[in-house]
C-alpha cells in the first residue's frame, strides 16, 4: 500500500493554507511532519481524509485516485487518531475500540461477533487488555491515547494518521506511545504523525516534513531535513543537535535549544 501525495493544494472555501505539496507514505514508512503553529499541518491531515475538498492536485492510494471516494471508502484505508477526544457518554473503554469498526458494519446491523474479536485483538495487541472494562473518560490521558490508536487499528486501514499523539502526555507515556507507532510500522502499518518535538522524528521517522511559514517545506530523511540551520528558520530559535551513543552501541540524535538565542521569525 503506498499512499501519494502529488502537488496538492489544501485549504478552506477559496482559500489555500498548503500549496502543492508532494510527498508519500508506503507500508511501514513513518513520515512525521515538524513546524509552527499555523503552517497547515492540520489543514493538510483533514484534505487527505476527506473532510476538507482537496483544491488542486492528487490524492491517490496503490495508484488510484481518491477524489470521488465516499468517506466511507476513505475509512476502510486511512484511520485517524486526533489530538484530543472526549466522548459526550460515558463508553467503555472497549466500546471506543469497537467503534472503530463502523466503516465495516452496515447502517442498521450491530457489530459482529468478528467485530467484537477484531476490537478485541486491537486492545490486546497494544497491551491495554487492563483497561478494557473501565469507562473511557475516567482513565489517564496516556490511556486514552493507547485506546484511541487501538480503535484505529480496530479499522484494519493501511494508512495510520495521528495528530500530535503525545499531546499534552507526560514524559513516560510519550516514549510508550513513540514506541507502539514504531511497532505497528514493523508490522506494515503506514503512518503519517505530526510533532512540535524534532527529537520525536528522529525517535521513530522514516522520512520527515518539515512546513515552514510562506508555504515553504522541506522533505527527505531526518539528517537532511532535521538540521540546526533548518529548525532555526522555521522556529526561529537556535538550537545544537548531538549524537550520543547507547550502551549498545546504538547512535541517536537529539535536539537540544539554546534558550539565550530566540529570534523573530
């Protein structure tokens, strides 16, 4: 499955935030896309899963157009986990999961025994089987955010978008969700995610995005695109980037700010 995105335009009415921006995700590519507020990184999620028109360019999966698919169509192939997400009852923790089966199940009918197994697999295979009984609003974010991508998994799509998934997560459960994303691409999941944190790209990306303001954006491998000249045009900070080394001998990189040297962007 690859999903492609060639030249497109994306805003709202008549009015485009991102213009022609070309890019795309196989299976067990993770693309993560870094910059400001305000560049269009939402904007850009929401034309790719239909709920905005696309105004110019292609969307296309495996090859095929998808600008007159259903939203329906859309949801069988791309799932979608967002920032935030508070249900207006009190679910169960395996009825969020469960609703992900709605692309799948008709209009009128009740989900399925296979349903109710596939909502199952999901929560198992996140590891979150402790929390299936336990009413959704009542648990940790970190929590939620594990049920959110286990309910997009429960959609059996091949492309995973998520909007800033360690949002507003402490430090533990950011590096647990960072590490079920990089999981589900070894297992053929294709993902797109969004982050203000360059250390989250180089954590688990196989390519990065990064949107700069006037509609400029860079796109390429994380060594290419995550670079200190880069960051700081489109942050307007200066930072160091470091290679430390693991006792393995593993090497990462991390993105480290110089808070004495801010400038306007």
């Amino acid at each position: 499955m690859i999903l492609e995105i060639k030249n497109a335009v994306c805003g709202y009415g008549s009015k485009p935030i991102v213009k022609n921006i070309s890019t795309s995700v196989e299976s067990g590519e993770i693309l993560c896309i870094l910059g400001p507020n305000g560049v269009g990184k939402t904007t850009f999620f929401k034309t790719i899963l239909g709920f905005l028109k696309l105004q110019g360019g292609e969307i296309l999966l495996d090859g095929k157009s998808t600008k007159n698919w259903s939203k329906n169509q859309l949801a069988k192939m791309i799932s979608y986990v967002p920032q935030t997400h508070t249900p207006p009852f009190p679910f169960s923790v395996f009825d969020v999961v469960l609703m992900g089966r709605t692309a799948h199940i008709g209009m009128f009918s009740s989900p399925s025994k296979n349903d109710k197994e596939i909502a199952e697999s999901a929560i198992s295979d996140l590891n979150i089987s402790y929390l299936k009984d336990k009413i959704y609003t009542e648990i940790s974010g970190g929590e939620r955010q594990m049920v959110l991508i286990a309910r997009a998994l429960a959609q059996q799509s091949k492309i995973l978008i998520l909007d800033e998934p360690t949002s507003n997560l402490d430090f533990g459960n950011q590096v647990r969700v960072l590490e079920q994303i990089n999981n589900l691409a070894k297992k053929g999941l294709g993902v797109i995610m969004t982050s203000h944190f360059p250390d989250h790209a180089f954590l688990c990306s196989t390519k990065v995005a990064l949107m700069n303001k006037n509609n400029k954006f860079i796109i390429g491998n994380m060594d290419e695109v995550i670079t200190e000249e880069n960051l700081k045009s489109a942050y307007g900070v200066n930072v160091k980037i470091i290679c430390t080394e693991t006792s393995n001998g593993e090497k990462i990189k991390s993105c480290i700010p110089l808070l004495n040297h801010v400038y306007p962007y």
